[in-house]
C-alpha cells in the first residue's frame, strides 16, 4: 500500500541532505532544513495518497526544519499538517505556540502560517504525517487556532482510535482500491477533526455527520479493546459512551452494520489468527475463551456459523498450509 519516496540512507554521505532538500523542495508543504551533522544523516519517507488526504511515515536524523513566511505566500496549497511522533523527541513552533513532542504526541499546523520543527540529537526520530486541505477539516477557525503548534498528548477514547488507525494504515502493505482511498481518507479527517475539538472541549462545533462518525469508531475502538468480555453488549457500549442502547444501534445502521455484526467479525478475525498460528500450543477452547466464548459449545456453534468448520477442522487446514 505504501509506496517509497526517497531513502537517503542507501546514498552516499556527501549527497543525502541534497537529496533529502530536493525531496522537501517538491513536498507538499515546502520547508528548508538544515542537519545538525550532515555526514552522518539520513532520512526515510514512505507515503500513500488517500484522495485528497496523504499519510506518510517518515524517519530521519536530528534536524531543524523552517517554513517562512516567504515560503507560505509563494507555495500555499493550504493544507493542515499532523504529525503522530512514533519516536525521538521533537518540537514545533506556530503561532506563538511552542511544544515538545513525546511519542505518543501530536500537533497540528497550518501551511499559510510559518511554522519550525525540530528533532533533537540523539536516536533517529520518527513520525506519521497526515496531511489534508485545510478546507476538509469541518471545524471553525475558532477552534483550529487554540491548537495550532500545541502538544494533542494523548487522553483516550477517540485520541486512541486515532492514533490506532493512522499507526494501522502506515505499518498495512495491503492494496487498497480508490474508493476505499476516499473513504479512508475522510474517515482519517473526520476523526482528526474530533480531536482537535475534543481538546478544546468544542465538540458541538462538529456538524452532525462528522459526530456520528466519530462516535461510530470511537465505538468499534471500544469493542475491540474489550472482545474478551463474555459480556459485550449495545447495552455495554452505550453505558461507556454515555448514550442510550437506540443510539448505539442508529449509529451503527447508519454505517450499514449492527453492533452483534461487529463483534462476531472482530472476534472471529481473531480466532482464526491464533488458530492458524503455525507456533501456537494453545488449546482450541482456551482460544475462544480468549476472545469472549467462555463455552466451547458456544464456541464451536459461532466459528461453524461464520466458517462452515469447527475450530478443530479450520486449524488442521490451516496449519497443514505451512
């Protein structure tokens, strides 16, 4: 799904920070960088285009990059920059905000305004990048300029599913169709959008659209982090979201699914993994308790009706494969 941009570290020493400043000239936000030890740098971009949106994992070594207001005004194409720290420590500059990132961290920025960032000596750093038109993201300016340069460090709920599903995309080598692009890369806007203004408490500042699809992967996060409860149920997903149970089934209409759909396909995404695991010695029973069938019965009733196989049967095959 990636595709790979430039890699410095292949080239020789002399002609990486070239390579890497031609690279930068032809970004999609333009910035100057210099190295703070340029016979030893080097630097790592791999990047998808999700429709308008691009995601991008990129590594480098210690830097200070720089977008002046000069370079604003000659290149804007007016996008939002947010970068997800994967590793290193690093810092922005917008606005007269100033943070330190940590991994984990995120912030956001604007290309019409200058901005700096930096990488601090030490490891390779490293970063998933998300960028978009800055007309995507379905938030007043009110609110955009509160956090604009500010650390977005990490608080749960839909921060989590955020950070999750960029990690997930940039780390996924599967092919995508362009349809499922687009639809990517709205779902990555829309939940950026919630961020931001769930960090400035502005979540009525969402259009209704925008809310709903948030909340629905905010949700599924939910339900995948809890498949082990024997328990998980609507009921269990409104109490943790603070709606009622008719709520949580509209959401999920809305999205062409039920919740039972989506925890019978998450738990059985699952099961079969660890069924087909050629090293695994756990026993057949321990595995659906593991994902939310304390009863092997009960186990062995839902694998057949989403397999047509017993669990059994299906890590036979499966593992007879390898």
């Amino acid at each position: 799904m990636m595709k790979t941009v430039p890699d410095t570290t292949g080239l020789p020493a002399a002609d990486r920070t070239t390579a890497w400043a031609e690279t930068a000239a032809l970004a999609l936000v333009t910035q100057r960088f210099r190295s703070q030890d340029p016979e030893r740098f080097g630097a790592r971009i791999r990047a998808v285009e999700l429709g308008a949106v691009r995601l991008s994992t990129i590594s480098y070594a210690p830097l200070v990059s720089c977008r002046s207001a000069r370079l604003s005004r000659q290149s804007d194409l007016e996008f939002h920059q947010l970068p997800l720290i994967t590793a290193g420590r690093q810092g922005v500059e917008q606005a007269g905000h100033q943070s330190a990132l940590r991994p984990g961290e995120m912030a956001l920025y604007d290309s019409s305004r200058p901005f700096q960032g930096w990488s601090e000596a030490g490891p390779r750093s490293s970063c998933v990048l998300l960028q978009f038109p800055r007309g995507l993201l379905a938030l007043p300016d009110r609110v955009v300029r509160q956090v604009r340069g500010t650390a977005l460090r990490p608080t749960g709920g839909m921060e989590l599913v955020f950070r999750q599903m960029l990690t997930t995309l940039a780390e996924s080598q599967g092919e995508l169709t362009g349809s499922d692009r687009i639809r990517l890369g709205t779902t990555l806007v829309d939940l950026a959008a919630a961020v931001v203004a769930g960090h400035v408490e502005e979540t009525a500042a969402l259009p209704a659209q925008s809310r709903r699809s948030s909340l629905y992967h905010e949700m599924v996060g939910f339900i995948v982090r809890n498949l082990s409860d024997p328990g998980l149920r609507p009921a269990a997903v409104a109490e943790a979201h603070c709606v009622s149970p008719r709520t949580v089934h509209r959401v999920f209409q809305a999205h062409g699914t039920t919740v039972g759909d989506v925890i019978r396909r998450e738990r059985m995404s699952r099961c079969r993994r660890d069924l087909a695991d050629p090293h695994g010695t756990r026993p057949v029973s321990a595995i659906g308790a593991r994902w939310g069938f304390p009863r092997a019965s009960e186990f062995t009733r839902a694998f057949r009706a989403a397999t047509g196989m017993t669990p059994t049967e299906f890590r036979a095959l499966a593992q007879n494969r390898f």
